[in-house]
C-alpha cells in the first residue's frame, strides 16, 4: 500500500516535471511551454488556407504541426472531452522542396511562429483563448472577439478544436458522441 | 534515500509501461509498437520522393510522420547519437485537398502504411533494419540487401538515419559533430 503511494507521488512528480500545465504570469502573458516537441503530436497540414501566419511564397507554402498536453490527450482518449487546463500548440514551420535526396513533394525547415490554444474555464469566460508567441517565449492571449476565437467557436468539430484534422481523434470523438452538433449538421450537408 | 530508490523504480515501471523496446517473436517479426502515435514526433512530409509507399494521386500526395522512441530521443539530445535499440516509426497517411473550412492546401486522412527502422547491434550485422508493417501488426526486417538498408547508409545525415529532414535534430547533430562526413561532403558540394 506504501509502495502504491509512493509510485503514484512518483507519477505525480514526473508529469510535473513535463510542465505541461499552462504558466501565465502577472503580466497576463503565457510562457510558452519549452518541452512543447515532446507534447503528443496530433496532426500535420501543408498549407492550409484557414491557418495563421500564411506563406507568401505559394511554391513553398507552411507546414504547420500540432501538439497537445499529454494529460489532455489521455483524458480525450477516456472522454472525447477536453479538461479545464488543455493547452495546444501550433507550430508552423517553412517548408523546401528539394534538398538531399528529395526531389519532390516538401519537408520541414525552420519555425515561422508558434501560437498556442488554452482551455481555462476560470479565466476565460469564452473558456478557450489564443496566443500568437510569433518568434517570442511569452505572449499576451488574443482577445475574446479575436477572429480566432469565432472561427474556432463556429467551425470546430469537438468544443472549440479542429479534431476533424486529427484522424486519430476523429475517431474518438465519433465514438464517444462528443463531436459538437452544428460540426455534425454542416458535414451531413456537405 | 529509500524514497529515492522507489521514485527511480516508479520511473523505471512507467517508462516499462510505455512499452518502447522492439519486441521480436521466435519468428523474427517485429511487432508494431501500439503506442508509438505517443512517442516523440520528429517531422512530416508531403509527396517527397524518396519515401516508400508512394500515392499514385498527384493532386493528394501522401504525408509521413516520422516518430522515435522517447529514450531515444533524450539520448540524441545527450550525444548526437543513436542508443542500441533505437526504433523510428514512419507513418504514411493520405492527404485530402479540401474538407470543412479547408479551402487549400492539404491536412491528414487515413494510414496508408507504417514502417520502422530499428537499430540493433546484436541481431543485425549491419546495425540498422528496416520492417514494412503495411496495415498489420507485426512483420520481418527487409534483408541487408535492401533499397532501404543501401540508401540509408548511403545518404542520411546520422548514422542511417534522415535527421537532415528533422529541423530539431539536425541542430543538435551540428552541435555535437555528429553528421556522417559523407553527408557533410555532399552537403558541402551542393
């Protein structure tokens, strides 16, 4: 039973260590979070005409990457849903079309801007909020009426993320019955 | 001091439970790690040419998702280098051009494939193998003789593997002098 105990502290203490929890100092600013790469990767796009941060350069258009809070992930797997405290993040990289061995199609060069989304039930009324850290490590959140708090708000498939651009938890979502009505209505008529 | 032991053994157990090591049967197959869309995700790309399992639809060109067992990972971060046992998993999924609000460019859809890269000093003479899983869940290492095993050892940046095409590696492997001197040559030329 001690044993027990102390793995769980232990388990405690190592996820405390990712510091996956979303850090706002007095300043309001959110620091971006260092060991975001080693967050759970959702998806890929390349050039995605609904992102930030568009490229200029339309032969070589941006990736962009997502990542998610390990914990929020789990409890999405468990749930559908997300918990108070989720934190995503975008990263949108350049991209180049030959280089090496390839000759075609594109591969990942380096970061354009990171932005990232915030669950805070507390903070937020809208519950959800948007960063745009550009190049920096710590940002101000977007206000509530920003276009990409509406945008998220009326086209998101699961509360206000994009799920269906994340095939794993597309699936999720459908199974669980958590996908939001008006996604479910606007795909049955598409 | 006795706290400290459980807390290491407490780590031991959970990074056990993540299940990273390549686990081979009697029949020499490798089993495709089912957590492996939790490992450390290293880069994407979309219809680049030298990659296997190639789509046959210019307009929707596969993508790849390259991911590395996390222990791995930590030890490049260290070294440069790639530990025993090392494994990457290559996922393939197709793209799709146009989709909710979507209107460019293109996001993930379904697995086309996955494939892994393996080093293991032990079992192949020529450090690294390479697996097809195609859709199932375990598969034998292609022979040495392979297009894989001839043009990784010819043409990757690390050791056998691509780190040119994974923007986070890649400055590290600068760093730590680690990137073949045939690579760096090649480089250097272009």
């Amino acid at each position: 039973m001690r044993l027990k105990l102390l793995l769980v502290l232990a388990a405690m203490t190592l996820s405390a260590q990712t510091g996956d929890a979303p850090q706002f100092n007095s300043g309001d600013e959110l620091a971006l979070p260092k060991g975001y790469r080693e967050w759970v990767y959702l998806s890929s796009g390349l050039g995605m005409t609904y992102g930030p941060a568009q490229s200029t350069d339309a032969a070589n258009p941006n990736f962009d990457n997502v990542f998610v809070k390990p914990s929020s992930y789990r409890a999405f797997l468990e749930t559908g849903h997300w918990p108070d405290k989720t934190m995503f993040i975008l990263e949108i990289r350049r991209s180049h079309g030959k280089g090496s061995i390839n000759n075609g199609g594109h591969y990942q060069g380096d970061v354009v801007s990171v932005e990232a989304a915030v669950k805070d039930e507390k903070r937020f009324p809208q519950k959800w909020a948007y960063i745009n850290f550009a190049r920096g490590d710590k940002a101000k959140p977007l206000p509530a009426t920003s276009s990409c708090n509406s945008c998220h708000s009326q086209n998101a498939a699961v509360e206000n993320t994009f799920v269906q651009f994340y095939p794993t938890l597309l699936d999720i979502a459908t199974e669980k019955k958590t996908l939001n009505p008006a996604y479910v209505a606007k795909s049955a008529a598409e």
